[in-house]
C-alpha cells in the first residue's frame, strides 16, 4: 500500500552565514579558473607581457598543457549541455508519472 503525500527528502533551511561562505568560495575558484583559462588562451595567441609570464610561473603552468586544457574545456563545453539534456528529460519523465 502506497503512502499518500510521502516525501522522504528532509529539507532544512541554510543558514545565511553559510550561505555567504558558499558563495565566496565558488566565486574564488571560478576566478582562479578564469585566470588559468586566460593565461593558457593568452600564450596560446602569442599575447606576451611581463605580468602575463609572472602569472604563468606563479601558477607554475606549463607550457605543452596548453592544448590539452583547451581540448579539456571544449570537451566540457559539449558534454555538460547534452548532460544536462538528457536528466532534464528523464526528471520531467519522472514528474509526469
């Protein structure tokens, strides 16, 4: 016999302080990632500048990594989309149901 109304999912509200941290810890890796995608991209195009090679070395990159992280991040470009796709179809599937 099939319960109605269950839901088995316990849902609790956030703190906003936790909140907070989340979203400053997101926002800096996403930075530090936008800045080795720059970094690579710049080299890649032959932009050239002392506070462009610092950075390289500061980040201790290498360069032969170069096409690699580009083929890494256009592969991600095409996987997360179809991804995406496919469990979005599936949970309207589910909700239907």
């Amino acid at each position: 016999m099939k319960i109605p109304n269950f839901d088995p999912i316990v849902r609790h509200q956030t703190s906003r302080l936790s909140r907070v941290i989340r979203a400053i810890v997101l926002i800096a890796l996403w930075l530090f990632v936008a800045l080795v995608v720059f970094a690579n991209i710049s080299f890649t195009l032959g932009w050239y500048s002392d506070g462009l090679v610092s950075l390289y070395l500061l980040l201790n990159l290498q360069p032969h990594a170069n096409n690699s992280i580009l083929l890494l991040i256009g592969l991600m470009l095409l996987i997360v989309p179809v991804y995406c796709g496919w469990r979005w179809v599936h949970l309207t599937k589910e909700a239907r149901s």
